[in-house]
C-alpha cells in the first residue's frame, strides 16, 4: 500500500488544493505536510538570513547550510511518521530538481511511494500567484521548470486546465 504521496511541483502550480482533495478522495486518514510548514515553523531570523532561506525580490528562493541542516531532520521526520504507520502527503517544492528529489529518496528508502509532478503553465501560475497576495511575485515563474529538472516521476497531472479534484481523483486511483 501506498505510504507516502510527493507532490512536487512549483509555487503556485496547485499542490495544496490537491493535497485537501487527495484527503477527501482517499481512503482512511492522511496528513498533507509541505514545505511552507517547514519555513513558517522556522525562527523569523531565517527567513532572511544567508544561512537559512531567502526570498528575493524577484522571486528566487536561496538556501544556506542552517536551512538545509532544519530541512534534512524535517525530511527524516516526514519519513518516521510514515514507518510509524501515518499515510502522508508531501507538498514539496525540489529547488534541487533531482538532488531534492534524492534527499527524500534515501529517507523514505523501503516506504512505498507515489511520486506525482504537479505542473501548471507558468503564465496560469503567476496569475494564481497574483490573486493570493501571499507570494513573493515572480516565484511562481522562476520555480515552473527548475523543479521538475531530472525529477522522475510515477505520474504528472496538469492545472493549467484542470481542477484540484479532478487531479485528485487521478492520483487517488494510482495510489494502492
């Protein structure tokens, strides 16, 4: 059975509202973790700080060794609750491309996983990006390709045109 589903894909792109649906749609009960619960439970010092996580003004997101140090023990968090026996959805962002995709590889190791790509245009993505006002602009269009750079993916679902639900009910049936 399926333990764990990683949802990657760029800011904006549609994620969480996948992940909400996901738990609708789902069998038994899943948590929908992602990466912006890392960030906000980090100290505020950093969230602008050279060795933790900076946004800059035009969208670019840049980690120092604190932030990866914080996100390391998270990803291996992540992945106790799953052998623990908590079916878990990950919200993530690969920054890395493939070396992010790896990190959550060697943690989740023997768990069975669902690697999903959650793509949407990035003109589509910068507009979502716009309407919730809670975005640093232009993140959404420096992050549509790098993300999926050398990832591999068991499944890729669209937003550009597509609904959360219907994405979804798209991944739901390749979850076993």
């Amino acid at each position: 059975m399926t333990a764990v589903i990683v949802l990657n894909g760029g800011s904006s792109s549609g994620k969480s509202g996948i992940a909400r649906c996901l738990q609708a749609v789902l069998p038994g009960p899943w948590l929908a973790l992602g990466t912006d619960m890392l960030v906000d439970a980090m100290p505020a010092s950093m969230r602008a700080s050279d060795t933790g996580i900076e946004f800059a003004p035009d969208g670019g997101v840049i980690v120092g060794p604190e932030f990866r140090t914080l996100e390391a023990a998270w990803i291996e968090g992540v992945a106790a609750m799953a052998r623990a026996g908590a079916r878990v959805i990950v919200d993530e962002v690969f920054l890395g491309g493939a070396d992010s995709q790896q990190r959550w590889q060697t943690a989740l190791g023997d768990l069975r996983v669902l690697w999903v790509g959650v793509r949407c245009d990035s003109a589509v993505a910068a507009g979502r990006e716009i309407a919730r006002g809670d975005r640093v602009i232009g993140m959404a269009a420096s992050q549509a390709d790098v993300v999926h750079r050398g990832v591999v993916y068991d499944l890729e679902v669209d937003t550009t045109h597509a609904e959360s639900m219907e994405c979804a009910r798209t991944i739901a049936a390749h979850a076993r």
